[in-house]
C-alpha cells in the first residue's frame, strides 16, 4: 500500500507531506480519514524525520503481499478513539502515560511493559488466549512533552504496530481531550486471526475500553469494576 | 448471606450468596437494614430488560449500617446510618461537577453496551441489567457501595428507616419530574401512573407551586391515595382521558403532562394492540401509548415530564404534535445525589411525611411473594418494604 508514496516520492512532496500529516496528528480533526491510505507508521516516521527504513514502507511488494492484498487480508487495523479527561491537565496525563510501565493498569490485553533503561526502547508481553503470550519491542519515534507521544515496533514483530497518544487541552474547564490512533498490521497478511487472538472480536471496542479505563483511573482515582461481587446461581 | 435473585422471567427468588466485599480503595459495605421493590423492578421481573442474567441480585433502594470501609473512604465511619442513590456516581467527572449524577461517566462498567444502543452512557445502577454494569443490588443482606464517598448521605438520629428509604430513589424521582414540568403560578400538572413515582410527583407539584394536579390511573386504591395527596383523578378505564383533560382545563390543555408509567403503559384499541405485538415479537421493547397521549393532551407551548423508564426504540410518536405545538421535553433517570440533602430537610420539617406511600412491610424470604402481589396490584400494594433482618409473622 505503500508503492503510490515510494513511487512518486520526489524531494518537494515529501516536504508537504510531512507538514500535511504533522497538522493532522497535531490537529484537530479525524486522523484516520485524513491519512486515507497512507500508512501511520509511514506518517509518524516522517514527521519525526525518520527514514521510513521500516518494513513495508518503502520497499516493493512481494509476490505473498499481492496475493494477501487480493484477498484483502493485507488492510492494516486501524483505530481512532477519543476521551475528555476532566481536572487534570494535559502535563498530568502524559506524564503518567509517558511512563508505559503504567500502561496495563488499565489497558487489559497487555502483561507487562518493560522500558529499557537510557533507551527509547521498550518491551511489551501481550495475552493471549490460552494462556499464552506475545511480544514485540517497540520504540519511541516522537515525544513532545505534555502533547504526544508516538511509537511504533521494531522489526521482527508478529503484529506490527504503531501509534500515537495525543493530549488537549479543552476549552477552559472541559478537561483535556486525550485521543489514541493505533495501526496494526501483519507482515505477509494474517491479520484478522492475528488481531483477533491479541484483541479478541472487537478491536475497536477494547481500545476504547482501555482508554474508558485510562480516564476512570485519572478522574476517580480506580477503575469501577463488578469483577469478584457476588450473585446467585447463573442457570 | 441471603439475596433475592433474579431467576427468568417473573421469576425471581432468596438465595443464600457469598458476602459481598471491597472491591475498590473507594467502597463500602452496608448491612441492610430497609430495602424496596421499585417500578422499574417490575420491568426486569417482567424480562423487559435485555442483559438481565440469571444470579443477578437485584433492588437499588437501600438503606443500612456501614459495616466495612475502603481504605479511601473518610466521610462516613463504621456503624454510621446511611441511604444509598440507586445510581452509582464518581463525584469528579465533567457530568457530577455540573450535579447530572445519573449521567455519570465513570461508572457503568459495560459502559460499550449502552454506548453501542445509546451513543453515550448513563451512570451505572445497582441491580439493574448488565448493560447498567451489572452491579450485585440490595435486596440482600448485604451490598457493596461503590465511590461511597460521594454516594452515601449519613442520616441524623430520631428518623425512622422508613422516613428516610425513600430518599434513595423515589421521592426524588417524583421531585425531580414535578421539577421538569417547570410549573409556573396557576399551573395544572397531569400525571399520568400513581405508583410511587406519580404518588411522589403529586405532592412535589404542589410543593412546587402548582395550582391543580389532574392524576390518571385505573387503580381505584391508586386513585384514592392521589386524591388524598391532593389531586383530582381520571380513571382511564372510565373516561376517555384526552377529551376529560380538556374538558376540565377549559379547552386548553394542562401546562404540564407527565408520563409516570414508562415502557409498560397499558393500552386501549388499536394502538394498545400495536404496541403489545410489536413488544412481544422485540421489534419495539417500549409500549408509549401514555407518552403519545401526554404530547396530545398538553398546552400548546407546555412542557412534557418523562420519569418512566424506556430502554429501546418507541413507534408512532406524534413528533408533528410535539413540533407544532412547541413542546418542551425533560426527562431522566433522577440526579438522587443532587437531591438527598434538600429532601432530606423537607423530611425533617414536616413538609411531606413519606411514609404514607407503604402499604407493606415484608421480610426479605417473602420478596418473590411482594413481587407477585406488587406487579398484579394484588392485597391494595403499592410501596413494598424488606427487612431482612424480620421474621415472617
Ligand atoms: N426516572 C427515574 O429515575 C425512575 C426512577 C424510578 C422509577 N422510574 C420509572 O417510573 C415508572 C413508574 O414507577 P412506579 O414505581 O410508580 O411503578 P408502578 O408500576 O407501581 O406504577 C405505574 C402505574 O401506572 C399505571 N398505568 C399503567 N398504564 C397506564 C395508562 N395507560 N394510563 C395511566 N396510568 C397507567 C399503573 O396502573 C400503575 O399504577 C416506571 O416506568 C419506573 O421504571 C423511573
Ligand atoms: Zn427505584
Ligand atoms: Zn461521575
């Protein structure tokens, strides 16, 4: 899907493209209908004034691509889902998501984030069903403080993924708006069943799930839970 | 401990449960000492109500002992007297900084549930279907209180449990929905249901200034408590309600109308049947015939109160009558939070003595019978009470 960008990519439009989606991820408006086709990894990278090195950016497709593409098994997942934080700023909300050690507290389908130490690398342990597990590393590509940070798996990872975290303050006494856009997608297709064993049936509904959570945990203190109360006979 | 259960349709039964426990730095665990059967209950006995399981412990008008704290809560101590809203709310969310308690953000733990049907979701309740959250009720022994430091209201000596219960849903329920008729001097009100909820609004009309109450039912018990609360009455059964209402508001229509029923209204002809078909087969989970006949009946310009519960979608609304009569509509389910200390001073000044709502006093082992007798307004019931802590007599 990256072949239209690769193929024209003259100096000049690289240019107004990374203006273009820096706005659109800075801005105010629907990411994902804005970068249309275009890749998320491929946008963050540029922004950050990466070298689009990674897997599936710049580089042809291979015969298993075209194949998975005709079939449609090669469309990434993609993600898009805001909150309104309210009474605590936008420094607050990143600082405790900036430490991702925090981050599955609340989001439920992750085991554990490990940050490697004077890196801007990381380690993440997914579940997944029957106990097993998933891991990926995963590294930093942008961090503005108090009002992004975007990341994005190294290579090698089953589910490639990619992402950014954003952080807005509301009009004075609204809270701060908090959206997250996330990008899967699998080298050589198998995404469905891949999502589906990280995610479950609902992708979409988890992320917002997480970020339900995210927002309990910094307006109320917890995550409002019914898990171990107890009730009768189910049947 | 003992909990009743909810077991399928019209079906509903004591179980022994675990205890409940805390859960959250924020709950509470209250031993109870007083506890109702609502309305809304009957909608879930009824199986009206998807995502209600079977095992559910249900009933959210409690009121009892604090017997177990969360390392969080400072605002009450243990042993203190306590009522519980029957919406669960956070206190720091963007809708209970601006006191719309039952729109709570923070609470509703399947929150996706109603998101998906709604849009939005309101607050969580306590045993009330799972698309609510699925919070374990209080027709139990015991419940666990979730954000209990916002939630409970510490009830001063020298009041009586059964003075005070109604604090945690239907008092302010019928407040609120005399409230949103937005009664101005002269004003006649026409409450369509007297159960609790039309019983309350009754009385909270006059509190607030109306001139006339005009309240409709068929239950002649019902009708005879709404005339000792003040009002005229109209038995549906008897006449036909829209053409009594403008014959005795001098063709006008009342300022107000209220729909104190919800989704279970009975219906009359055609349009009764409609409803009841399209209930039954799931296309439409709401009967609205009070709510149609409500937006008929008003003012032109008047204001339209909507306490009764609906969950779904409603057929045949007259949206062109709404529309061209320039109608106001308010509704919800009740900011209780909002309302506990206000109404509790209004209980403590003589200004209405709740208690003359109960007709019975159960203990918890006989709920599955005060369900039956309540939902078949069996015995003369209107307001049931549990005890779980009374003998059977
Ligand atoms: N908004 C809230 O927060 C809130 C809180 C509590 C209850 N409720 C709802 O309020 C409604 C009333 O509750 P309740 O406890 O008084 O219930 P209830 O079942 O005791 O009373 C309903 C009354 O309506 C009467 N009725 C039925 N069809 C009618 C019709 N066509 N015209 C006139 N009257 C008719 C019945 O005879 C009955 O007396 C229910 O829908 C309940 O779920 C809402
Ligand atoms: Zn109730
Ligand atoms: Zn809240």
């Amino acid at each position: 899907m990256e072949i239209k960008s690769s193929g024209t990519g003259s100096s000049s439009e690289n240019f107004s493209d990374t203006e273009r989606w820096g706005s659109l991820i800075t801005g105010g408006a629907l990411v994902l209908s804005g970068l249309s086709q275009r890749s998320l990894r491929g946008a963050l990278m540029a922004i950050a004034g990466g070298t689009l090195a990674y897997h599936g950016v710049a580089g042809q497709k291979s015969l298993q691509d075209t194949v998975t593409a005709a079939t449609g098994l090669d469309k990434p997942l993609r993600v898009e889902k805001t909150v309104t934080i309210q009474n605590k700023s936008a420094a607050e909300l990143y600082q405790y998501w900036h430490n991702f050690e925090n981050l599955p507290t609340f989001m439920k389908h992750l085991k554990s984030v490990t940050v490697m130490t004077s890196t801007n690398r990381s380690h993440w342990v997914a579940n997944a069903p029957l106990g097993n597990s998933v891991e990926w590393d995963a590294e930093v590509v942008n961090d503005l403080e108090n009002q992004l940070i975007s990341w994005a798996s190294l290579p090698g990872a089953t589910v490639e993924n990619s992402g950014f975290v954003r952080f807005q303050a509301a009009p004075p006494g609204r809270g701060t708006e908090v959206k997250v856009v996330l990008e899967y997608s699998v080298p050589g297709g198998g995404l469905t069943a891949a999502i589906a064993s990280l995610f479950g049936e609902n992708p979409e509904q988890q992320v917002g799930d997480d970020l339900r959570r995210f927002k309990m945990l910094m307006e109320t203190g917890e995550i409002a839970t019914t898990e171990g109360q107890s009730c009768g006979r189910r049947s | 401990m003992r909990a009743l259960c909810w077991q399928g349709n019209n079906k509903v039964g004591v179980e022994t449960v675990p205890d409940p426990k805390i859960l959250n730095p924020r709950d509470a665990i209250i031993k109870i000492t007083s506890t109702a059967i609502c309305g809304s209950d009957l909608h879930l006995y009824a199986g009206m109500i998807p995502t209600v399981q079977k095992g559910d412990i249900i009933g959210h008008e409690f009121m009892g002992e604090v017997v177990e704290l969360g390392s969080k809560v400072n605002n009450v101590k243990i042993g203190d007297r306590v009522v519980v809203p029957f919406s669960i709310a956070c206190g720091s969310c963007f809708f209970c900084n601006r006191d719309l308690w039952s729109l709570c953000d923070n609470s509703n733990t399947n929150a996706w549930i109603a998101e998906t049907a709604m849009g939005h979701t309101p607050s969580g309740i306590y045993g009330y279907a799972h698309a609510l959250g699925g919070y374990a009720g209080g027709q139990a022994e015991y419940a666990r209180v979730p954000f209990a430091d916002t939630g409970l209201l510490k009830i001063p000596d020298g009041l009586t449990d059964e003075q005070v219960i109604f604090l945690t849903d239907i008092f302010p329920t019928g407040y609120m929905a005399a409230e949103n008729c937005n009664i101005q001097p002269g004003d006649t009100v026409a409450i369509w249901g007297c159960g609790p909820i039309g019983q309350f609004a009754i009385r909270s009309a006059f509190m607030l200034g109306a001139e006339r109450v005009i309240a409709i039912d068929r239950v002649p018990e019902r009708l005879a408590m709404a005339r000792a609360g003040g009002a005229e009455t109209l038995n549906f059964d008897e006449v036909e309600v829209g053409e009594a209402l403008k014959e005795m508001t001098g063709g006008r229509g009342p300022d107000s109308a209220m729909d104190a029923v919800g989704m279970e209204a009975h219906g009359k002809g055609f349009e009764g049947l409609y409803d009841k078909v399209m209930q039954t087969v799931k296309i439409q989970l709401d009967r609205a015939n009070v709510l149609r006949q409500a937006i008929v009946a008003v003012r032109k310009g008047g204001t339209v109160s909507l306490p009764g519960d609906y969950i779904g979608l409603v057929d045949q609304v007259p949206m062109g009558a709404f529309m061209n009569k320039g109608l106001t509509m308010k509704t919800g389910q009740t900011h209780i939070h909002k309302y506990l200390r206000p109404l509790l001073d209004r209980v403590q000044k003589g200004d209405i003595d709740p208690t003359f709502i109960i007709t019975h006093i159960l203990p918890l082992e006989q709920a599955p019978h005060g369900y039956e007798i309540f939902q078949q307004k069996k015995d003369s019931c209107i307001k049931i009470v549990l005890k779980p802590g009374l003998v059977a007599a």
